[in-house]
C-alpha cells in the first residue's frame, strides 16, 4: 500500500479484529490491563481510563494511583482491582500498560513512568506521559523508541514532540502523524476533527466520526482507555488505535444524535460502548 493511501475505518472493522468468543473462554484469554496515573487532583482521569478499558472487554483491570484515590476507584467500578502499593508485581501481572491519564509531571508520576519504560510490555502513552516524552533530548527519545508502544496525541501533544507549532500539526495532519510514527516508532493517533493513525507498517487510516462534543474533559482518558483494553485482547497496535476510535467517536455520535452536543460527558460514552462491541447497536 502507498504511505498516501488513507483506509476509512468502519462498522466492517469490528467484525474482522474481534470475532465472537469461544464457548470456553475465560478471563485469561483477553488480557490484564494496568492503568498508570491519577497523581493528587486528578484522580478523575485515571478512573476513567480503567472505567473505559473494563467496559470494553479486557479481562483484567487493574489501576495504580495515589492512596486517596483507591475509595472512588472501587464505588465507580469495583469490577477494576486498584492499589497505592506494589506496582512492581502489578507490572509484573498486566499484559498491556497505560501510562499518562492524571500521571502530573511531579516525581511520583515520572517515577511511575519510568517503571513503565523499563518494562517490554506493549505500552500506551497519553496526556502528561506525551509531555514527559517530549521534554526529553532528541537522543534519549530515540533510545526509548519501541515498536510495541502507542501514542496517542492531541495537535498541542503533537507540536510539543515534534517541536513546531500546533497550527504546523493542523496545516497538514497527514504528514504530522506520519513524522510523529517515523520519529517515534510504533502506532500514533493523533486526535483531533478526523483523527488519523500511522502504524510501523506504513499504514494509515482515518477517522471519520466524532463530534465537537467531544471537547470536554476525559474524552482522552476514555479513549486511551478503549485502545488498552483492545490491545489487551491480541489486537496490533494500529488496529486497536483504528477499532478504538471508532467506538470511541461513533458511541459520541449516538449521544449527540440523542441529547445533543453541548454537556456531551465523557462518562455519558461509557454504556454505548458494550452494544457497539456486540454489534447491538
């Protein structure tokens, strides 16, 4: 395929990465996703991250954050296992890391995602994880660039790892996304009106559902949450980024189509989720 052939991502996307479960499947079988974050004033992002991943489909949920944090986790979802402490062993248990929902910059976060870093697990990296990245050297960017990571930036993320501008990302979104891949290796969506994802394959799709009621709060969290949770279940990381949008932006349309736009919720996503998986809705 030509590095310019852009795939629209649709409804025949599901069916083909996430066929109908066996009769004898068990939990083990999809996956154990550990979300990393929520430091003091931002434990929100993180729950939701882990909220996301549960309701879509991974096996496991687990979520390290900070102690004050660990009450709200269990009464929003006590289906997600949460702790302050042992993080080593809860690397050690997960299958796919998520590092960056509600992380901070402070040392607690960039600690965390340095144990992240060291570990070979396929690893997604959002919000401040992205800022931690991109305040690095040129060279120390390069010694940690993986094939088995995903990035998922806004333009403002973007423009901060390429050091340009946001209006340089919009100007052209094709070849942002595509540079941000080449620069950092392994999957990048990067989000925005028609979010577009670049795969160490050369491959790219498109995004053509979502809408501005999705400028709020924890939309990014959800999604990174959906991508992990995907990845989980054995998806390559350009198919759970492409997969995972779509759920994530055409459960919004299915909202707005309803409620309308404005006070869209990022949790108000969340029970749309299921019925698209199933393709029940």
């Amino acid at each position: 395929m030509s590095p310019t052939t852009i795939q629209p991502v649709s409804a025949h996307w599901l069916n083909r990465l996430l066929p109908a479960r066996l009769p004898q499947a068990h939990k083990g079988d999809f996956g154990h996703v550990l979300v990393l974050g929520g430091d003091h004033g931002y434990g929100g992002a993180a729950i939701m991250a882990a909220q996301s991943a549960a309701h879509c489909g991974a096996g496991l949920v687990s979520l390290f954050t900070r102690p004050e944090h660990v009450s709200a986790m269990l009464c929003r979802q006590p289906e997600v296992m949460v702790s302050h402490q042992h993080i080593n062993d809860m690397i050690t248990r997960a299958t796919v890391l998520l590092a960056g929902p509600g992380l901070g910059l402070c040392s607690w976060g960039t600690a965390l995602l340095a144990q992240a870093l060291a570990s070979d697990k396929p690893l997604l990296l959002d919000a401040d994880a992205l800022n931690y990245l991109a305040a690095l050297p040129q060279a120390e960017q390069q010694q940690l660039k993986r094939d088995n990571w995903l990035l998922t930036p806004h333009p403002g993320e973007a423009a901060r790892l390429l050091g340009c501008s946001s209006a340089d990302i919009q100007h052209d979104r094709v070849a942002a996304v595509q540079q941000l891949q080449q620069r950092f290796g392994g999957t990048v969506l990067l989000k925005g009106h028609t979010s577009l994802i670049a795969g160490p394959e050369r491959q790219l799709a498109r995004l053509d559902c979502g809408n501005p009621g999705m400028a709020g709060g924890g939309m990014g969290d959800v999604l990174s949450g959906i991508i992990a949770a995907l990845l989980a279940q054995g998806l390559t990381g350009f198919d759970a980024a492409a997969l995972g949008g779509y759920l994530h932006g055409t459960a919004a349309d299915q909202l707005a189509a309803v409620r309308g736009e404005r006070g869209l919720l990022a949790t108000a996503i969340l029970p749309h989720l299921q019925p698209l998986l199933n393709g029940k809705s």
